[in-house]
C-alpha cells in the first residue's frame, strides 16, 4: 500500500528528531551552550531539508541509517546558519520560528558558539556512515562542505551582505539565492539519493536540476510571503526584507511577477522528474509543498 504523502512527512520527521536527539549533548546538567543547542534544533521548523533527502533516498532504493545521520548532517548545517544569518551583524532578526532568536535567548557569544558547535556536529555524523563505502562517504563529505561553504551558501550569504542597501539586478539575485538557500537543498537531494547506493551519473544530474529549481522556488515564496504575509504566520518579521532595503524577487519583478516565476520554477522541477516513476512522488510533492505554503 502506497505511503500517504502526510505521513512520510511525519515519519521523516520523527527519524531525523530522534537522530538529533542523540547527537547533541544530553539535557542533564545544561550548560547555556547546551541549552542553546537544543533550543534552536530540536522540535523546530519545516525540516525541509531532511524530508528531501529522505525523499531522494526513497526515488531509488531503501531508506537506511546513513540517510539519517545524512538528513541530520544536513539539517544540523541549517540550523547553525539560521543561528548566524540572525546575529545583529548579519539579519539582525528578533524572531525565528515564532521565538526569540538564539541571541536573543541567550547571548551573542552563546549563539556564535552554538553555530559553530553545530557545524562540527554536522560533519561528524558523515564519519557515522556504516552502509556507504569510504570513497562514498568521502564525496559526501565534500559535497556538503561545498554546499555549505565559501562556494556555496557561506558564498550566497557574502553575496546577500554585499547587497544590503543597494539595487541589485534579476541575475546578481538568482545566482546570490542559487548559492544561499539553493546549494545546500541540492545537497540534501543528491546526498540522500547516494544514500540509497543507486543514483547512476544521469540520475544524480536529474535530481540535482530538481534540487535548484525548488531551491530557487523556495526563496522566491519566501519573498512572495515577506511581501504579503503577516509576522503571526510566518513565525518571523514579516516586511523584513524591505525594512533592510534588500533586492527580492518582489521588489524585482512585482508579486504578479514573483508568482509567474514561481510558477515556472516549479514546471521544471517537475520537469526533471520526468524519467522517474511513482516512487518520486513525495519529491514531486514536497515541489507542491514549498509553492503552497503559507509560512
């Protein structure tokens, strides 16, 4: 019987909680880093990210221990970029999934250290991999520190500082959001299907082509909602982007432009799934996903 889409999601999202659970540092006698490592990973967000890879994973063989500690490794890595993408140096953000932010919570020192903590844990749960051969897990280590490095999101988030206060054009947006969100979602895809011990050269291309599509998709929503949404829905400032006279897709393009562009980043997502069967299903909907929601 096939899987309903609801609840692969709650049971990727149950596997990857429990793998978070028991990477991070135990609840007894909490040190404020501690504490704060909790707090800004466990029971928190969308976890888009492991869901992908899970999803991935499943397009092509079986779901096993090493996609789990991949979706934390890859989750880990987001969290500690939400840590600093928030810091009054970067966003400067009050709000994060509907509480205060790391810094906020806690302390500036305490949220640097927290994201750096998370980063380190990230890495560590790629030497944790039991199925993958060494020269397997070796080019998922790289791939990740690509994707979340200075050629990757760390590169987007450069890109996005640089930018702060001026008017940037539609190619200096996309490839800046190419890099800060989309990177890392294609490295879930890729990672979580070479999980699977399945994903051939052309099937890798075709997922990766999926991955940037719904990566770009899912930052042209985020602008689409910062632009209409409110601060109760979205569990963060709403109009933050405009209030740090930041280039959006938005601002570019107008909403009626912003929601074309969304429309046809989400035809090529699916496009790219063309060759896969029924078992792709949940990346297809996870496409659906990230173009409905509403926070």
């Amino acid at each position: 019987m096939k899987q309903s889409f609801d609840s692969f999601l709650k049971e990727c999202r149950e596997r990857v909680e429990r793998q978070l659970e028991q990477c991070l540092p135990p609840r007894q006698n909490d040190s404020p880093l501690n504490a704060a490592l909790r707090y800004t990973t466990l029971d928190q967000g969308k976890r888009i990210r492991p869901c992908l890879v899970y999803a991935a994973a499943h397009s092509l063989g079986p779901i096993n221990s090493d996609t789990d500690h991949i979706a934390s490794a890859l989750e880990l890595i987001h969290c500690y970029s939400l840590i600093h993408d928030d810091l009054p140096a970067m966003d400067d953000d009050d709000l994060r999934r509907g509480r205060p932010t790391c810094h906020i919570a806690y302390d500036e020192a305490t949220a640097i250290l927290a994201g750096d903590g998370l980063q380190a844990l990230a890495f560590e749960q790629l030497t944790q991999l039991s199925h993958a051969t060494a020269t397997t897990a070796l080019a998922l280590v790289r791939e990740l520190a690509q994707a979340a490095g200075v050629a990757g999101m760390v590169k987007g988030q450069a890109m996005d500082l640089f930018a702060t206060g001026t008017r940037v054009d539609l190619d200096y947006l996309e490839a800046m959001h190419a890099h800060k969100t989309g990177d890392l979602i294609v490295a879930s895809i890729s990672m979580g299907a070479q999980s699977s011990g399945c994903a051939a050269a052309d099937t890798l291309k075709n997922l990766r082509a999926y991955g940037r599509a719904i990566g770009l998709a899912f930052q042209v929503k985020d602008d689409i909602l910062d632009s209409e949404g409110n601060t109760a829905t979205l569990g963060k400032q709403a109009g933050a982007d405009q209030l740090h006279n930041k280039s959006t897709y938005t601002s570019l393009l107008g909403d009626d432009g912003a929601k074309t562009m969304l429309a046809q980043l989400y035809e090529q997502a699916l496009t790219a799934l063309g060759q896969f069967d029924e078992r792709a299903d949940h990346l297809r909907s996870i496409a659906d996903f990230i173009v409905s929601r509403d926070h």
